[in-house]
C-alpha cells in the first residue's frame, strides 16, 4: 500500500511539474507576459513563472525575449524540480546557441541539474543515503563541472563548480567503495580486487581509496597472491586509519 501511496505521489508530482497551461496564459503582448514571468521569478512562483514562460515560448520561438525565455526557463524547471524539462531545455539553448554569452551559465545549470539528479525521491522522503544507488547523474554532472573549469576557467562559477566536484569525487568514490565491498561479501575476489584498484587509480586522495585497501588485501590473500598482498600491506603502514 504505501509503495502505491509513493508511486501515485511521484506520478502526481511529475504531472503538476510537467504541464502547460498556455491555453489560460492570457494573450497579451510579449513585453507584457515576459514582465509578469520576471515578477512571478522574483517571487519564487515557480509554476506561474513556468506558464508564462511556456506561453511565450510556444508563441513568441524567435522574438526579442528568445534567448532570455529560455534562460528563465532553465532556472525555473530546476528551481521547481522538473529536472528532465531543466535537462532538455538546457541541451536545446546549448545547440542553438553554442557561442552565447551566458554558456558558462548554461554549463553551470547543466551540472547542478544532473547533481540533483542524483537524488531519489524515496531516498528523500525516507531521509535515506545509500552509497550503491546508480552513480550516472553523479558522473555527468562531474563531466559538466569540469568542461567549465576547462573552458570557461575564469567564470564567475568556476570557485563553486570546483567545490561541487569534490563533492561528486567523494560520492563517486563511495559507490566504487561500496562495489568492491558487495564483490569481497560475495567472495568475488578478482571483481573486489579490480575495484578497489580502479578506485585507487582514479580517486587516490579519496578517504573511500583508504578505506578499500583492506578489503583489497583480503582479497588478495584469498587469492594466495602473496607479493601483492605484501605490497598492500605496506600502503596501509603508511594510510593508517
């Protein structure tokens, strides 16, 4: 019952999210509803804003407020959670306008959009964090982060993106740290081993990199591989917990 209470919650959310009310956006002059769409931002009506918004979208697609509509778009969907309407909404700007003085904004919103993303709606009502849950929203928004620093080093978003990437570096770690203890449960020594490999050679100054060499020494004594058991044995002497 209460996994059909959470589906149909879920189900409602993404309906209230995702629709267009252009019919009732009254017909008034572009000027007009781009005015009354900044106010509704302003006041964090999300879902009014996203009307108007919508409205001269579909109306007004090559007006003077275009590239602006758009923009707005971006930071209300996200704004309101409608993370897949943010996603689309940002890869449509970026084709049309890969030049645009506001790309370092647009990648900005593209990381933050997958980092959120990376939430799960029954890990959020039941205040659940869970190392295992699929990393992919993690990972792209990483990849976005870092084509900001690579491309835009100077922007005003560059501190925060560079933040946030250690943030993901940590989370992603996690999983990798997390996979390789399910391998070592499942006494799938070479599955453990390459894992715990993998996570050193990709975040090496990760707490979770620390953490997986005892699981790795395990797995190599299992093995009967001596020399790289001794080897590990040695990383730990010198990464004491």
């Amino acid at each position: 019952m209460k996994r059909l209470t959470l589906t149909a919650l879920f189900a409602a959310s993404l309906l209230a999210g995702c629709s267009s009310n252009d019919q009732v956006v009254q017909d008034d002059p572009p000027s007009k509803l781009y005015q009354d769409a900044e106010a509704q931002l302003n006041q964090g009506a999300w879902i009014t804003a996203i009307e108007k918004l919508e409205a001269l979208d579909s109306r007004y697609p090559f007006g003077a407020y275009s590239d602006q509509v758009q923009l707005d778009l971006i930071y209300a969907y996200y704004k309101n959670d409608d993370l897949a309407l943010a996603e689309a909404t940002i890869d449509r700007f970026m084709r049309m306008h890969p030049a645009h003085p506001e790309s370092d904004w647009v990648v900005y919103m593209r990381g933050l959009t997958h980092m959120a993303q990376d939430r799960s709606l029954i890990h959020d009502i039941l205040r659940m964090e869970r190392d295992d849950r699929d990393p992919q929203p993690a990972r792209k928004a990483f990849a976005d982060f870092r084509r900001l620093l690579e491309r835009y080093p100077n922007s005003e978003y560059a501190a925060d993106a560079k933040a946030r990437m250690t943030a993901l570096k940590n989370r992603l770690a996690n999983y990798e740290l997390a996979a390789a203890d399910y391998y070592i449960r499942r006494e799938a020594w070479v599955a453990a081993v390459n894992r715990c490999q993998a996570l050193q050679r990709d975040f090496p100054d990760t707490e979770a990199a620390r953490a997986s060499l005892p699981l790795m020494l395990k797995a190599y004594e299992k093995l009967g591989l001596d020399e790289p058991a001794e080897r590990t044995r040695k990383l730990i002497a010198k990464n004491p917990a």
